[in-house]
C-alpha cells in the first residue's frame, strides 16, 4: 500500500506520465478542433514532458533537486500553448514537492496539485474554462476537499482522475467550439492521460497505446478525427493577429526584476492576444499572438538576451487549412445513424462518410445530425435514418446545415440502410443516386427479435413478459420462449418467392457460435437461399434479419 511517495517515486510517475502521454500524442492531437492549431496539443505537451524526462537523466536524489529538474525542464521546453500551461501546473506541482523532506502524503500531494492549478491560472493572461485548466482546477479542489479521506494513493488518485474524467466530460458545455465539433479538450484528454501514467507508476501497471478514459464519450479516434472533418464545417473567419511568436528571454540584466516580467507581459497584451508570459530572474518564457513580433521583440530586449526565436505566420496555415478544405471537397458523400460497433463497421466499409450513434431507445436530435452533416466535406449528403422514430429529425437537420444539401433517404432499419448505400455511386448525380437509393428500400425486408418488456395482447398474439417476439417495421409477427424458434418464425412470415439472401446480424449478448449454429438451421429450413451472418453488436435486439 503506497500512503507516501518519495522523490524516486515521483521521478518515475513523471517518466510514466510522459511515456503514456508519447503513446498517445497522435490521438490527443486528432482531438484538436481549432482552425489553426498553435501546433497540435499532443505533440506540444508530449514534447513539454520530454524536456522534463530529459532533464531527469542527471544524477539527482532529494526532492528539491529532481523537483527543481523537472520545472526547469518543463518550461524550457514547452511548446505551445497547451505545453506552456502544462509546464506551469508541473512548476507549481513542483514548488510543493521540493519542500518535503524525503515523502509526501496525500494531503501534500493534494496542496501541489492544488498549487499548480494558480500557478497555470497566472500564467494565463484571460483564463479560459473549458480547457486544460478547467480539468486541472476541478481536479485539485476535490483532491484538496477529500485528501484526508485517502490514506493511500492507489485509491486517492483513481479518485482524482475520475474527477478529472468528469471535468472533461463538461469542457464541451464550457467551450462552444468544442460541442460543436463533439469533442471533448485535448489539451484536458493530455493531462488526464499524464495523470492515468501517474497512477500505473503507483501500480506497476503497464504502460499502455492506448488512452483510457471514459470521458470521451463519443470515442474519437484517428479515423474520425486525422482528416479535420471537425474543423470542416466550422467558421474558419479571419485572423486579428497574424504572427504567432515564441522566445525565451535568457542571461536576464542584473537590473530587471519581476516588476519588469509583469511590464513585459502588460506589454504584449497591448500588441495582441493569447499572451503567456512566465518565469523569474533566470528564464522567461514569452508565447504571444500579434501583427508586430519585432515589438515583442524588443521589448524583451530591455530585460536581457533572446533565445530559440520562433514566428509563424497563421495567415498563411489559415490559407492553406482553407485551400486542404476546398481541395478534398466532394460532391456527394453519406452519413448513417445506428446503434452496435459491428453495424457502423459495416456502414464505412460500405464507404459511408461518418456515422453516429442512433436508434430505437436513443434517438438523436436535428442538431445532432446536422452537426455530423456539417463535418462531412461533400456538397450533398445523404443522410439514412435507419428508423422511422428519426426520419422527421432527419428532415428538420436541412434547415440548420449551411453550405450543405442534405437528402433524406427514408430508410426505416438497418437492412435498408446497407441496401441504399449499395445503391451510391460516386459517378452518378446526386438526383441519380437519390432515385436509385429509394428504388434499392423495395428489394429488402427487414425483421427484428428480441424480447417482450410486458404481458399484454396485441397483433393477435397473447404476449407474456420475456417472450421471445420478431417483428416487421409495423408488427409483432412471431414469438415464442426461445430466439432460434421466433427467427425461423419470422421468417417464414417474411420470405417470399423473390428473396435469394437471408441475411443474419447478431446483437449485444449473443455469442458468435450460436449465430453460426442459427445460421446454419436457417440453410436448412430455407435451402433456396443464401444465408450469412455478421455481428452487429446492436443492443435491444438479438438479431436483426435482411432478406434480399
């Protein structure tokens, strides 16, 4: 049981921290929305962390000295925004730590967490909520309120992060960009993914490729997020300050004390925005977006040397960001709404541009959808409902799309929806594959199973709570005590003379062998056809059944 922590086991929660942050940079710098990113989150903090481990290579024991390491590796070596904001809560973190003699318990831990937080609050010169701070701050009044609750860290800190994971989750409510995109904060996904190494350094957990957190609800991956489609629909608008300028201020003059660090800061924010300047009488680090670098320039000149300028012009990332857009721009592309992995798998492989979570126990809103329609980079989009319940919000999403055509496909299930996107083709118009898609709904039925929530008559059949029951989109067709009896049931009811394929797709619950067993009494009762199956992982329904 871990009740305290020594500079050695700091040490290697900092070099676990960095570790599974380098792990996971890619996925935290897809998470990043804005039109022109101050370089990518991931990358930045993950570079941030790097400079601490490596300052960490030299031979140092006692708290003081590995904390005092780790602060100036930090800030040397910050990168960006997020990076700087991340080396300053490890600064604070750090002014804490160094004082402990030789441990730190959980309520010392709590205060440097706590520490950190006014610290990257400070360094900030208009600090905004729904970002990297946010979780921080969340974080550490809780860890402050609750520190004397937790003897041991390894049940204080998956309290942390759970706390953390919830701040996360809110940054979208706090930051409008970030819903609209529908994500949560990279910057926040960063520090909790630091915190999640800190956690396995206490563990002796492997350090693992992948980010564990449940606050990214809507799982984003590369796949959903490495093309920009969340910046796609958004207002790129224009640039107020055009150069994006960093620089360290080193061999600072004798006369300059921190009065002056507060006048240079007060000085750059008259010349633009996004100012972070930070430091004391050795080192200062300056991050400041304006249309005059030369005067930021000069200055810090007035308070010693400059160090490892850095001046990009986001006029120009603003240009080519709206020229990749334009560029990969299409004509037409498809969005699909549906419940189970195995089922949207299928959809994109079906190339289906995007697709998000919807069904019969959850459907999504108009704003839902015309925010998923707006990331797909394509003049007209098909949108397929999949679920009479959605076809009306679907409809509604045409009057808050800008820049877009949305095409209501009314398709009503699962199976309608794989047979209008067999239908697309990227040759035709989009009035052609319009026709086509609606003409491809009559080749296919469609029935569902699961099973009954209450005893009651309808459809002609006495129906107990339990039962096993198949339905059409209108009717319940069958039933019976057991799945296999109510598919083979259902059908019968559907099949007709035209069918050729049976298709099975087995839902949440239903292991992989009794659908091949399904399948395969299915071939027999209906040799006529061709029966598959595929894994849909849908929930409510067992199966849900295409015939073709």
């Amino acid at each position: 049981m871990q009740k305290t922590i020594n500079s050695t086991v700091f040490r290697k929660m900092v070099l676990a921290g960095a570790k599974l942050l380098e792990n996971n940079r890619a996925k935290v710098d897809a998470l990043n929305v804005f039109p022109v990113p101050d370089g990518d989150t991931g990358t930045n903090m993950s570079l941030t962390m790097q400079s601490a481990v490596k300052e960490l290579s030299a031979a140092a024991t006692d708290f003081s000295s590995v904390c005092d390491l780790i602060s100036k590796g930090a800030l040397r070596g910050a990168r960006g925004n997020s990076g700087v904001i991340l080396s300053q809560i490890f600064r604070g973190i750090c002014s804490v730590l160094a004082t402990c003699k030789t441990e730190a318990d959980t309520r010392t831990f709590a205060k440097a967490l706590e520490a950190g937080t006014k610290v990257a609050y400070n360094a900030v010169s208009i600090p905004k909520e729904g970002t990297i701070l946010t979780v921080v701050r969340m974080m550490s009044e809780f860890a402050v309120k609750t520190a004397g609750k937790y003897k041991d860290f390894e049940a204080f800190l998956p309290a942390i992060i759970e706390e953390g994971d919830r701040a996360l989750a809110l940054t979208p409510e706090l930051l409008p960009v970030l819903k609209k995109a529908g994500v949560v904060d990279s910057g926040g996904v960063g520090l909790m993914t630091i915190m999640r190494g800190f956690l396995a350094a206490i563990t002796n957990d492997e350090i693992v490729s992948e980010i564990q957190t449940e606050a990214v609800s809507s799982n984003p991956t590369e796949a959903d997020f490495g093309d920009n489609s969340d910046i796609i629909g958004m207002e790129l608008g224009e640039i107020q300050f055009a150069y994006c300028t960093e620089f360290f201020v080193i061999n600072l003059k004798k006369s300059t004390t921190l009065a002056d660090i507060d006048r240079l800061r007060e000085n750059l924010m008259s010349i633009g925005d996004s100012v972070i300047c930070i430091g004391d009488l050795e080192l200062i680090k300056v991050h400041v977006h304006t249309n005059c670098p030369g005067v930021a320039l000069t200055y810090a000149l007035e308070l010693g040397e400059l160090d490892r300028p850095k001046i990009e012009n986001m006029l120009e990332q603003n240009r080519a960001l709206r020229a990749k857009i334009e560029a990969e721009k299409k004509d037409q592309g498809m969005l699909a709404i549906c419940a189970g992995e195995g089922i949207a798998e299928i959809f994109k492989d079906l190339f289906v541009d995007r697709v998000i979570e919807g069904g019969q126990t959850m459907n999504p809103s108009a704003d839902d959808i015309a925010n998923a329609v707006q990331k797909i980079n394509a003049e007209n989009v098909f949108v397929f409902p999949n679920n009479k319940n959605i076809i009306l919000a679907a409809e509604q999403a045409k009057a808050l799309v800008e820049n877009r055509t949305i095409h209501v496909i009314p398709t009503k299930n699962i199976p309608q929806g794989f047979a209008a996107a067999l239908a697309f083709s990227p040759e035709a118009s989009a009035e052609e594959n319009k026709t086509n898609m609606i003409h491809a709904l009559d080749n296919v039925k469609a029935g569902q199973v699961t099973h009954a929530v209450r005893t009651t008559n309808v459809n002609g059949f006495s129906i107990k709570e339990g039962d096993i029951i198949g339905l059409d989109d209108k009717k319940i067709l069958a039933k019976s005590d057991n799945i296999d009896d109510t598919v083979l049931k259902l059908l019968d009811k559907l099949k007709d003379d035209s069918h050729e394929m049976i298709t099975l797709y087995y839902g949440e619950g239903v292991k992989e062998e009794d659908a091949e067993a399904l399948s395969a009494k299915v071939q027999e009762a209906f040799p006529d056809c061709d029966v598959d199956f595929h894994c849909g992982g849908q929930p409510v329904y067992y199966y849900i059944l295409s015939l073709e």
